[in-house]
C-alpha cells in the first residue's frame, strides 16, 4: 500500500524513528539544478553538506556534479569519502582550527573562504611550513537582511560572521605581507529559508558597489561566492516539491556585475535536501487532556530539533489513517517541555502504532541529531532501499 508518496507496507519493518529520503524527488532536484544554473555561463553550484551528510545522498549530489561547500575538517572528510572532487570543495567557516586547516592544505582544495586578518595569518603560516600556497576567499558581511527567522540570519553587522565592508581595505593590503595565501574570491552569504528573491537581489546590489570600489584599487577576483539560502516550502510540500531555481538563478544573472570571465559560485543546502526527506515516526500512544489530545510519537526533539530551536513548521502527516481529522498536540518522548512537533495539528484519527510522516526534513533533520538522553541517532533509509 502506498499513502501518497510513501511505501507504508515496507516501513512496517523498520524499527522507527527513522528518516526516509526520496532518491527520484532528490534526482529530480538536482536535475532541475544542473539545467537551470546551466543556463548561464561560469554558474558553479556547491552543495552546503551541513544540511545533510548522509553517506547515501552525498555520492547522489556528487553524481550530479555538484562541488562540495563544508565547515569542518569532519565535513571536508565526508565530502572526499563521498567522492567529491579536492578542486570543488571550499572549505568556510568563523572558526577553523589548525588540524582542519592542514586537512584542507594537504587535499589542496579549492579554497577556503576566509573570516578575519587573524585566520588569514594563520593560513599563511600553516601554508608555509608546508610549502604551499592557499586559494581564499575574502567572506564578507554585506549588512543586508533577509526576511527569515532571527538565528538564521547571517548577513547583518551585529552577526558573527564575516569582514565588515569598511575593515575590507585593510585586510587587502595584508595581502602582500602574506605570500603564502592568493586571493581568489569573495564570498558572502546572508541567511537561510529566503523566498524572497527581492533578499538575493539587495544582495547582488552590494557585491556590485564593493566590487566597484574594489576596480578602482584594480582588484578583480576570479569568483564571486553569493552562499546559499533559497527556502522551501514547508506549510506545502507537495504543492512544488523542486523549488524555483529558474527564478533564483535568473536573480542573480539579472542583478550581479561581473567583471571579465568571473565564474558565480551558489552553495545551496536546504534547496538541494529539504524536500526529499520525511522523518518516520510512530504513535506510542494517544493521551486525552483536559482540553486537548496529544500524540505522543517515538521521534523527539534529539531527531529533528527544528520546531524546538526555531518554531519551525513541518507539515506532519498521518500515513496509516483515513479517519476523520482530529486535532492534536504531536510530542515527543524527551524530557523538555519544548520536545513538540506541532500543536492543535489535524491528523487522520490516530490510535497506537500508526506512523507520522513529519515532512520537509531532508535539511537541517538527520544532521542535527544528538544522543541527548542516551537515546541512539536516527537510521536514514533510501527510497532505493525501501522501494
Ligand atoms: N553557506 C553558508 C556560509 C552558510 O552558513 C549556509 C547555512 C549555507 C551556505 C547553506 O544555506 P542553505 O542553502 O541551506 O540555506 N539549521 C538551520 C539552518 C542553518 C543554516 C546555516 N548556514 C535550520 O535548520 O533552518
């Protein structure tokens, strides 16, 4: 029996919670990806691998030859156990350790999007005694604001991340002093879950003005990195699971200023995962309260933290009922107050051992698991696995 797109017989054998991940959804994604940024001339999309590092979705993205965006030695690992090419991975992050940087040095990556004058010396040095030379990028805050939630905000002057644009001369003129880093691009990323494009355009409007005032210092780098943040739709995941890439690469063609053969580099996450995975869970038992009724499933907060860190909404659905609606409070088992998946949610009538799907949980899901009250990290299962 399939409930809409899930294979509900086939879960009945697989001890929950568990994430489910739609490989044909996943492909789909990518395709429209790799057509629409294909487009226009010198786009290059990297995959964020924060988002999901799935050791079964990660050779999918590679496939499709996506480069690799990564904040850790541990995400560069995964990334090159994935297959990802040395030369497509950028290495980010506000704060690199030395062990992470040498990583980085010793696969020759394509380059490391750089914080701070302090890092960059660091760099250099560690590029030194190993004989080298880092590619980096300069990663800026533009102090543009994005239309999201509050703690995935990036892009503001009072955010951690970043140079400023007035401390951007001087950390240029470092550069000299510094023989053992090039600079080879300017990154810069202002937020996450934009639908907006009005977001991304301001954006292109302030690289274009830096970048101006840049020419007249004859500064011009190879790329321009403009991040990741497309958002999907989360009170909808059916309506248009592949989200508007055509709109969104058409933004920044249309906005961003490039000089002479600049490539664009995108480094898209949620946009890339978010729809393709659900996360499994099942209904332990049904309790009446005194003016609601709870669902209490076997996922919690340690397997999806987004509604507790971020009032988040995923769609959560009832796939083993067709009952008539009821309205319930979803919880978890953990013991936190905020362990709620969604209050006064209407389910097919729920009883015991039936499974909720909580939607849009490809990004930002699995990846954000912890082991908080000694309970085991969720199991992601493919749609190839499970049919
Ligand atoms: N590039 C940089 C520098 C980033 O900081 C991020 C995300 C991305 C790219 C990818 O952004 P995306 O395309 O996925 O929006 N845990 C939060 C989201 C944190 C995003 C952190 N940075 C959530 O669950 O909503």
């Amino acid at each position: 029996m399939m409930k809409g797109i899930f294979p509900v017989e086939k879960f009945r054998n697989v001890q929950t919670p568990f994430y489910y991940y739609d490989t044909k959804l996943l492909r789909d994604t990518l395709n429209t990806i790799t057509r629409e940024a294909g487009r226009y001339e010198g786009f290059q999309v990297h995959y964020a691998i924060k988002a999901n590092a799935n050791e079964k979705i990660l050779p999918i993205i590679r496939e499709a030859g996506l480069g690799a965006d990564c904040v850790s030695g541990g995400e560069i690992r995964a990334a090159l156990q994935a297959g990802f090419p040395a030369d497509k991975i950028v290495f980010a992050g506000v704060g690199k350790a030395d062990w992470e940087i040498n990583l980085g040095l010793d696969n020759d990556i394509f380059c490391f999007n750089v914080e701070s004058v302090a890092e960059l010396e660091v760099i250099n040095g560690l590029a030194e005694a190993k004989g080298k030379t880092a590619r980096v990028a300069l990663r800026i805050n533009p102090d543009v604001g994005a239309h999201t939630h509050a703690h995935i905000t990036t892009g503001r002057a009072e955010n951690k991340f970043g140079i400023s644009m007035e401390q951007l001369d001087a950390v240029v003129d470092s550069f000299p002093a510094l023989p053992h880093v090039q600079l080879v691009g300017l990154h810069f990323h202002i937020g996450s879950q934009i639908l907006d494009m009005g977001d991304f355009a301001a954006l292109c409007n302030r690289i274009n003005e830096l970048q101006a005032r840049l020419a007249t210092r004859r500064i011009m780098v190879e790329h321009i990195n403009v991040g990741g943040g497309l958002g999907i739709d989360y009170q909808h995941p059916n309506r248009q699971p592949v989200p508007d890439f055509a709109a969104y690469f058409a933004c920044y063609n249309k906005h961003l200023r490039r000089y002479g053969q600049q490539t664009v580099h995108f480094e898209l996450g949620r946009a890339v995962v978010g729809q393709c995975g659900s996360l499994i869970t099942q209904v332990l038992y049904i309790k009446q309260g005194t003016q609601k009724q709870f669902a209490i499933v076997d996922a919690g907060m340690t397997d999806l933290i987004r509604p507790a860190l971020y009032q988040a909404y995923h769609k959560i659905e009832n796939i083993t009922s067709e009952r008539p609606m009821e309205a319930y409070d979803v919880v978890g088992p953990i013991c936190e107050s905020s362990d709620v998946f969604g209050k006064a949610i209407d389910l097919n009538g729920a009883s015991r051992h039936d499974l909720l799907a909580i939607r849009s949980a490809g990004a930002y899901g699995e990846i954000m698991a912890s082991g908080y009250n000694c309970r085991p990290l969720p199991k992601g299962y493919t749609s190839d696995e499970l049919g």
